[in-house]
C-alpha cells in the first residue's frame, strides 16, 4: 500500500518511520514552516505534571506513550533525560494551585510528593523565593530538535521518501500537518485551531550557575513557565495565545518569560539569549488528539496541543494500527 503523510513534525514522521517499518510505501511531504509546533518546544514527556480535571483520556494516552519512549529513543538513538520535573509555586495562590493538582493525581492513582521550599532548594540550589511544590520523578524530557534529525534520518533508511508535493498516485494520505492540517480536510476546519507560543533558548556563558539539574514547572502569580535543561543551557517557555497564526515573537512574551523565569532561577540573568520563536500547537476542542479515518482514503492524526513530543510514539502506533485493520479506512 502506498501512504503519503502531510507533515514533517514529530507526528507525521514517527508515523512515517512506523510504516515504512512495516513495510507501506511512504511518501512524506513536509510543509517546511520554521513555526512547526516540534521544532519550536520544550521537549517535556511530563503526563503527570501536564493532568488537570477534565482531562483524564489525555492523561491515559499520555502515560501509555511515556512507558513506550525509553524504547523508542533507544531505537532512534537520543537521550532522553533529566529525570524528574520539580513543579514549584512563588506564593500562596500558586501552592494553592499545586495541591489542587496532587490532590487530583492522588485521586488518579499518580504519585507526587509535596516539598517545602528547603527541600526544592536542596535538590536545586539555583532557585529563587519559591514556597513549596511537587517532586514528579517519573517525568522526562528529550532534545526536541536532536529528536526531529533522528527521525528524518531513520525514515530515509527505512526507505520513505521526501517530497516536496504529494506527486504520484497513493492509497492512503495521513494528514499530520498539526496546526496546518484544519486547512487540509474539511472535517478538520472547526476541529483543529492554532495555538501560539513563544519559546526562548538561553546559552550557558562563562560565570553563569549551570542550569538545573530537572526541568523546572513554575507558577509565578498565576502565570505558568517551565525551564527544561540542555546541554549548552535551557529552553525557557512558554507563552500561549490564540492568535490564529501571527508567527512574531512579542516583545510583550520575551519579557514576561524572561521576568517570571528570573523569580523562580535568578541565576538566568547572566545567560545569553541565544533565540526566541514563536510556534503554532495544535488545539483540539478536548485537547486530546484526532488520530482517525476522516474517510476512506484519508487519515487523521493531528490536534495533539501540548503534547506533540510525549504522544508521537503512541500516536505512530496506532496509525499504523489503522492501516493495518482498517485498509483504506472502508
């Protein structure tokens, strides 16, 4: 069976290797927007840290795919790492906030140990006034860009091909264009919207305090912000707005990352700011993927929002589930 894949994210390529894999003759189109949701991110695996009320199938699709990625990097060959997520609050309010997230994990059945202030600071020495917050271990996190030159160069060995248009006959297209991909299916139009957000990667200089040894999760007043270590520095993010695709990085999100980040890790003042972008999520009405037969022929697998990088091994899974059961989706 011939399969062209629309997209060259994180989704669309692990679902291109799985095929390929497994034998499908795939194409992959890549759409090629420097604003694609993978390139611009983070690199947090983090279920547990992500869960909220509301939102317990994203949770459940979220841990399934964790326990597939130690397996799933090895076979790409990145690293993933470090362990654990640290989710800390400024003041009151923010705690506030956190225990109502433990209590919802203890509820679910998810482990998250409470820590004072002292505590956080003696696992982190580099963090500012924070009052208290959460120890997640089971959290990772892996270099998302590393992550996408893996993958090109894994498909290309399996034998996908790269295009730049769909040429040629197929017999199944898979639509993983993530926030694109309203404008590619009708049925997609009033499902999938974007979501923006701007990141920061901040270079480690000389006399800097390394950066932290887990990804830091912060409430700062009630605003969210996350520091996620590299090996030159860290990924400081993240802003989110619905503003439709405006790809400008705002001087408005560059200072309020750069302000609530130095509350919780004073030490980043002396950090070179070595890029800001700006990206597009993918948002689903639920915030939980679509990954189905839209109709025959035609295969969903897209609205992934936050969770582009923690869901791709699940999610090139059960593609290649559907091609597999479902033909061409009659």
């Amino acid at each position: 069976m011939r399969v062209t894949v629309l997209g060259g994210g994180v989704i669309g390529l692990s679902a291109a290797w799985y095929a390929a894999r497994d034998g499908y003759a795939v194409r992959l189109v890549d759409l090629g927007s420097p604003h694609g949701g993978s390139w611009v991110a983070g690199g947090m695996l983090a279920p547990i840290t992500e869960a909220w009320p509301g939102d317990e199938d994203v949770l459940a699709l979220g841990v399934e795919s964790l326990e597939l990625w130690p397996e799933f990097a090895r076979s790409l060959g990145v690293a993933l790492g470090p362990a654990g997520t640290l989710a800390v609050a400024v003041d009151r309010a923010d705690v506030e906030v956190l225990d109502q997230l433990r209590a919802y994990l203890d509820r679910m059945g998810r482990s998250a140990q409470r820590l004072t202030g002292r505590e956080l600071r003696a696992l982190e020495p580099g963090l500012g006034a924070v009052l208290g917050g959460l120890s997640v271990p089971g959290d990772v996190a892996v270099d998302n860009r590393a992550l996408l030159r893996a993958l090109r160069g894994a498909c290309a060995a399996a034998g996908v091909d790269f295009a730049e248009g769909p040429a040629g006959d197929t017999d199944v297209t898979v639509i993983a264009a993530g926030a694109w991909s309203r404008d590619l299916h009708p049925a997609l139009r009033d499902v999938i919207r974007p979501v923006k957000g701007e990141i920061l990667r901040l270079s480690a200089r000389p006399g800097a305090l390394p950066p932290p040894r887990h990804t830091i999760r912060a409430h700062v007043r009630g605003r969210p912000v996350y520091l996620v270590p590299r090996d030159d520095g860290f990924v400081l993010g993240a802003t989110q707005y619905e503003a439709g695709f405006d790809g400008d990085v705002t001087v408005g999100g560059v200072r309020d990352l750069l302000r609530d980040a130095e509350v919780v890790w004073p030490g980043v003042a002396e950090y070179g700011l070595a890029e800001a972008a700006a990206g597009f999520r993918a948002g689903s009405p639920d915030n939980a993927p679509v990954i189905a037969w839209l109709e025959p022929g035609v295969l969903a697998a897209t609205g992934h929002h936050r969770n582009g990088l923690l869901l791709a091994p699940v999610t090139a899974r059960r593609v290649l589930d559907l091609l597999r059961e479902g033909g061409h989706g009659r």
